[in-house]
C-alpha cells in the first residue's frame, strides 16, 4: 500500500468534514474562509516544500520508495503535502462548528 492510499482515505474525511461545516454558515462568512484557508495551504504548503527538501538532503529522514507514488516538490513526496490540505480543511471547519455552537449559546437562555 502506498502512503497516497492511506492520505486519500483521511483527505476523503476532511473534505466531508469542510463541507458540513462550510454548508451551515452564511455565505459571505464562507467565501471569506475558504480564502483565507486556500492563503494558509499556499504558505505552509510552500514551506513544507522548503523544509522538507532541507530535511530529506541533510538525512533526517527518508521514505521507502515502493510506498511513494514518485511526484516530488523539491526533494519532498507529493504525500507529504496530504497533511497540509488536511489541516487547511480541519481547521476551518472546526473553527465554523465551534463559532456556531458558541454563537447559538450567546443568543439563547441560560
């Protein structure tokens, strides 16, 4: 099995997660969002670039090669930037389901 395999299967669950939780705010709230997350991919997405490369030249680490499909940024495996994708869908939409819930606590008795 490859790593890709694996990433696929916990991608597949942010990406329902995200949009659950994207679905269930305002629209203009969402649009603002997923900007902002699609910004915060692009940085971190860059220095995992950056730094994994640095990392996999000095020796730190290293993959087994039948577990990687070959697609490289640099010297990082295209799997390595799974987990990037995954945090930029989580925490957004672990951000809207805390703001929802908060925001309907504020507005109702105690």
């Amino acid at each position: 099995m490859t790593y890709l395999y694996v990433n696929l299967a916990v991608m597949g669950v942010a990406i329902a997660a995200a949009g659950l939780a994207l679905s269930r705010v305002d629209p203009r709230r969402r649009r603002r969002t997923l900007l902002v997350s699609l910004i915060a991919f692009a940085v971190v997405a860059l220095l995992t670039a950056v730094f994994d490369t640095i990392m996999i030249a000095v020796g730190l680490f290293t993959y087994a090669e039948e577990h990687l499909i070959g697609w490289r940024i640099g010297l990082a495996p295209i799997e390595d930037f799974s987990y990037v994708f995954v945090v930029a869908l989580l925490l957004p939409a672990l951000w809207a389901f805390l703001r929802r819930g908060r925001a309907e606590d504020d507005g109702g008795p105690r």
